[in-house]
C-alpha cells in the first residue's frame, strides 16, 4: 500500500474534517465531483454540507472564506489553479492578510494553490507565485516538497490561526508516493535537510527538491558532496538551518522554479550574504525559471525550468569557483 | 420576484414603536454633527489623512443601522456615520479612529472610516471597492453552517461600487446560496468625479437585481420616511428568507468625496434638483408635519448632541498616541511563526 502527494492532501483535508467541526471545504468543482485533481474526492459524500462547490468567483470565494473565519470556522480554499489565485489577490493580500493586524481578531483560512509546471499545461496553469504572496506581511506561505509534509503541513495550516497560502506541487501530485502517512513531522518554519553533503548547499523547496537530490546524486558519482536544504517554509523562512548548511559547506546555490527576479532565491541570497558573509568561499548563485510566461511544449518547458541537469550543471560551476 | 419602487414613504412601518423615526432623527442629527466636527478638525490640521462625510446620505444610512438587530451583520462604507451610530457603534469609536487615539478600536493602526469590531459584527472596511460584500457573505454563510438563524447582513456601497468584479462575485455568490444579504447602494450620481454617465448604461441600478435573480427596491435616498420603510421592508424580506435584496436609493452627496474635494464638477442644475435636497431638513419637515414633535425640539437636541460631540473630542484629544516603540510590528496571530522565530 503506498500513497501519493495527491492522496495525502485529500487524506489531511477528511483528517481535518473530521477531527475539527469548523472546518469546511468551498471551491471550484470540489463537491461531487471532487475537485479538478481529485484532491476533494468522495469528502463531500463523506461530510455533507461542508465540501461546496462555488461559482468560478476566486475574489468571492476568498472575501466568504475570511467572512466565515470572523465567524470562527476554518474554511480551506481550493484554487483549482495558482494561476487564478490572481482573480482573488485581492482578498488575500488586502483582507486576509490585513484582518488581524487591523482588528486583532485572527484570519485562519488556508488557500490551497495547485502550482507550478507540468509538460503541456502552458502559461495559466503552471505559475509558480509563492514569492507574490510571501511579499506580504500577514500570510504564511508553505510548500511542502513531500508526500509527508504535504500532509502534515496542510494539517498545520488548517491549525494555524493566521492566513496560510498553501502551495502543493501539481507535478508531485501522483508521482511521489510514501508507504505511510506521517505520525509525526517537523514543526512549520522549521527547514530540513534533505541530503548531507560537505561541498555545496543547495537551498530549495518544493517540486525542485527532488531536482536538486537527483543532482547531488549524479555530482556524487563525481565525488562532490551536495547538502540539499529543504525550505519547507517559504514564509516565515528557517534562515538559521540555511546559514548551518553554509557554514559546513561554505558554497550556496539557491534554486526555484519561480520567475528571477526577486523571489525566493534572491531572499535566500540575500539573507546568507547579509548575515553569513564571512562563511561563504565563493559569491551564492542562483537558478530560477527563465524570465518568460511558462511555455506549452514539453521541448521548451523543459528548458525553461531548472532540470537536475541545470542544477549539477550551476553546481559544478560553483563548485570550480 | 419583488421589485418595488418607492413613493413618498410614510414611515407607518416602521420599528416596533412610534417613536421610531424621532430616534432616526435623532442619529441623522448626531451624524451630520460628528462629520462637521470631523471638517473643522481636518481644517485645523488636527486629522492625518482623508475626511469623508455622509453629508446628504445620513436617511438612507441611518435606515440601514435602524433596521438592524444587534445581532445582525453590517459592513458600511464611507459615508455611513449615521448607520454605524444606528447599529451601536460607539460615537466615540469614531473620534478615536480619526484622531488616531491608542484606545480605538484600530488603535491608530487604521484610520478615519476603516473601523470595526469584526466578531460584534461591525466589519470593518477596506478601501477596494465591492469587496467587504463577500465578507459579510461569509459571516452569513458560517452563521448557517452553525445553525444559527434570523439574522441578515448589509453591505453598503455607492453606484461607482457596481462596477466592481467583487460586487458581481459577491452578489452572484449570496444569491446562489440565499443568503439573507442585503447590498444597499447609494447612487449619488457622482464616484469621486466620475458622472454616472461613465459609470453605467442601465437605465436602473435596480435593473440588475433581475440578473442576479434577486429582490430589488429603489427608493428616494433624501426621503427619510421613504428610506426608513424600504430599508425596513428589505431587511424583513431577508430575514424571513426571501434571499439577497438590492436597494437602490438615488440621492446626491452634498460634500465633496473628502474634505480634500470641492467637488466643482457636480452642475449647479443637479444640486437644485430635487436629488440635491438635504435629507436632514427633509426628516425635520416630516417629523414636524406628523405630529412627531415641535420644532422648539430640534435646538435642544442638537446642543445635546454638540456637547457630546465636543466632549468626545476633548477626551480624545487628551488620550495618547500609538507609540511606535510599543508596536509588536508583526502581521499574524502566531507568535511562533514570526519571521525569525521557527522553532
């Protein structure tokens, strides 16, 4: 018996359905149908009345979902896609995200963002927008990376009493399978270190993690030892695990699947440089996707993401640096 | 599907007692008060930041709060002094968020009309438009899911409001779940300079409670017994479950959009139609044409109110300001998630 990314997402939300009254389910098709990935199937027969289609209002959606968190209920958003989170900034940058710094009186919704690319999706439904959101105060933005977190953090942040922007990895979704669900995980905002290594830090998160990995494998066959830092966390960001890895390995290259300019990485970079220049034997480097909407074929799609060939290939040069 | 369109109202139903349009009166009166007093300040420099007036707008808002239950929802937008007054909100509450005081409710964090008391169900607003109407969507649609009954919601908003995504979302979204919401739009002719003319080409805002699938009513926003018996009637068809009720009340602001505004664009014409009639006077004829009262009465309760008023102030003006070096400066709820706090 084994279980995928998808399927510990659907479990973590019948978890949480079942173990806490205030919590409710409300999004595009995710009803009897059971959402456009399948995260919600069979929820809604299993708790009715609190798994609801909504129309296709992603600012509605959101604007109810913080009505209902002033009421006390923990309602989970599903975005059918992180690109149409867009339609709902808004609500989440300016209310959710606003509410208890104004009022004092906490917003605890999770957002759930399908994100990042897959082969043939095209420049709507592969965006990466982690970055956006962590830009502002008041959201804490996860991306787990794992069957794992996927389902221990999407638990967390159904807890958490503030606004979570949860970015699951549609490219994991069915792929990545555990043997078990966790029964117990790392703390959120607290970022794990995927592989040991001595030569070189790659800090990451999400669906990169598992490129950066086959990266540090392949450079080991050459002899290097690659320490992978999974983020886990984008915001609140573990800057204390980051700037540990760089004080072993003294080398840092930082890798996101979301557009250069600014983002995560450049945080990462900028945070290593700022407190932890001293440690570093070479400048950080970083590898993002090209400054371009994601494109639709799998030939330039494939180019325009960081691949674990892209990465060994910064990390050789970092390494020869 | 209830369309209604109000004549002269004649405030026969409204509230539970006789005294019912004296006490709206009387809340018009402490509104129109409390906004003047807000001008004189902003002139004397003693307001950071924008002054907004429900000047004109007060029978229209007052209606609103009078027709409310404690334990109803209520989002207002600017220009809903009288309203928040109506529904409870404490007058000093306003004074303290336009002169920033530590002890607002917004505690100098926000300021002027951005003000509230989210789980007493006074939500307190943001400035892009449409958008607190699903929030008081969703306050009715937990309160459902709790099990919790009789209770409606009002958003207000202004014509220029409808233009808004968020408006279509939210209304579109109550009227598929029935929700007892009731969106209350003040047309008053004008969104900060933009002339209705560039704002819609309906001949009626109300006409598009018929694509929503929802109840509508328009009303003449400068007649006090009109709006009070149509928000009285709205608020009734929501709560006895007969879904979302737009009202529209036609009336002109007689202010500018805030104190920063001379408002030079609006014709003379307009201001001397009967849109520009000043719904303050307009109540105080009808109270006096109906035996409500004598007009030896208005002077008293306007010093009353102007003491009040004035009293506020000075407590304000006397308490402290936020001090920037006792702010947490943190955005969330959870301490442990604090950017530099990861456990």
């Amino acid at each position: 018996m084994s279980i995928t990314y998808l399927e510990a997402i659907r479990e973590a939300q019948a978890h949480a359905l079942r173990d806490d009254p205030r919590v409710f389910i409300y999004g595009q098709d995710v009803g009897a149908f059971g959402g456009a990935f399948k995260a919600t199937k069979n929820l809604a027969r299993e708790f009715p009345g609190r798994v609801l289609d909504s129309p296709i209002s992603e600012d509605a959606m959101v604007g109810l979902a913080v009505g209902a968190a002033i009421e006390g209920l923990r309602p989970i958003i599903e975005m059918q896609f992180a690109d149409f989170s867009t339609v709902g900034f808004n609500q989440i940058v300016n209310q959710a995200a606003t509410l208890f710094w104004r009022t004092q009186v906490s917003c605890p919704i999770t957002v759930r963002l399908p994100f990042g690319g897959t082969s043939g999706s095209g420049p709507f439904h592969s965006q990466s927008l982690e970055a956006i959101y962590a830009h502002y105060p008041g959201l804490i933005v996860l991306t787990p990376a794992t069957v794992e977190d996927a389902y221990s953090m999407l638990l967390a942040a159904v807890a958490i009493d503030d606004p979570v922007i949860f970015c699951e990895h549609k490219l994991l979704y069915y792929h990545l399978k555990s043997e078990k669900l966790p029964s117990e995980a790392l703390p959120v905002g607290k970022a794990r270190i995927a592989r040991e290594g001595r030569d070189l830090t790659i800090v990451t998160y999400s669906a990169m993690v598992h490129e950066a990995l086959a990266a540090a494998a392949e450079l080991a066959t050459e002899g290097w030892e690659i320490e992978v830092v999974d983020l886990r966390s984008i915001k609140p960001l573990d800057t204390d695990t980051v700037i540990a890895s760089v004080a072993r390995t003294g080398r840092l290259l930082c890798v996101g699947e979301a557009w250069p300019w600014g983002g995560v990485t450049a945080e990462v970079v900028a945070r290593v440089t700022a407190e932890g220049y001293g440690l570093l034997d070479a400048p950080p480097q970083r590898l993002n996707a090209k400054d371009t909407p994601v494109p639709y074929h799998p030939n330039l799609w494939a180019a325009h993401r960081p691949t674990s060939r892209s990465v060994a290939a910064a990390a050789r040069n970092l390494l020869r640096t | 599907m209830l369309h209604t369109v109000s004549g002269p109202g004649s405030a026969g139903h409204v509230g539970s007692t006789a005294a019912a349009p004296l006490v709206a009166y009387r809340i018009m009166l402490r509104a129109r008060l409390l906004d003047d007093k807000f001008a004189a300040l902003s002139r004397a420099g003693k307001i950071h930041g924008g002054v907004f007036l429900g000047r004109g707008q007060e029978a229209l808002s007052v209606a609103v709060g009078v027709s409310l239950d404690k334990s109803d929802v209520f989002a207002p937008l600017i220009r809903d002094a009288a309203g928040r007054l109506a529904f409870g909100e404490p007058l000093i509450d306003a004074v303290r968020t336009y002169l920033g005081s530590a002890l607002g409710p917004m505690r100098g964090r926000d300021g002027n009309v951005h003000r509230g008391y989210p789980r007493e169900g006074l939500l307190p607003m943001i400035s892009h438009l449409g958008a607190m109407v699903s929030v008081v969507n969703g306050v009715l649609f937990a309160r459902r899911m709790k099990g919790i009954t009789g209770c409606v919601g009002v958003a207000c908003l202004g014509e220029g409001a409808t233009s808004t995504g968020a408006f279509h979302e939210a209304l579109n979204q109550a009227a598929v779940e029935k929700l007892p919401l009731i969106l209350v739009v003040a047309n008053n002719q004008f969104a900060y300079s933009t002339p209705n003319s560039r704002q819609f080409a309906c001949a009626s805002l109300a006409d598009k409670a018929v694509g929503y699938g929802v109840e509508s009513h328009s009303v003449d926003g400068t007649d006090f017994a009109g709006c009070l018996e149509t928000l009285s009637s709205a608020v009734n068809r929501a709560r006895t479950g007969h879904g979302p009720q737009l009202v529209v009340a036609n009336l002109l602001r007689l202010c500018g959009h805030g104190e920063h505004d001379d408002a030079h664009y609006i014709p003379t014409e307009i201001k001397n139609s009967p849109l520009g009639r000043d719904c303050l006077k307009v109540a105080e004829k009808f109270l006096l044409e109906h035996n409500y009262v004598g007009a030896d009465m208005f002077i008293g309760w306007r010093n009353e109110a102007i003491r009040e008023i004035e009293a506020a102030v000075a407590q304000v003006l006397r308490e402290a300001a936020p001090d920037p070096f006792a702010e947490e400066w943190t955005a969330i709820s959870s301490k442990y998630l604090m950017e530099g706090h990861a456990s």
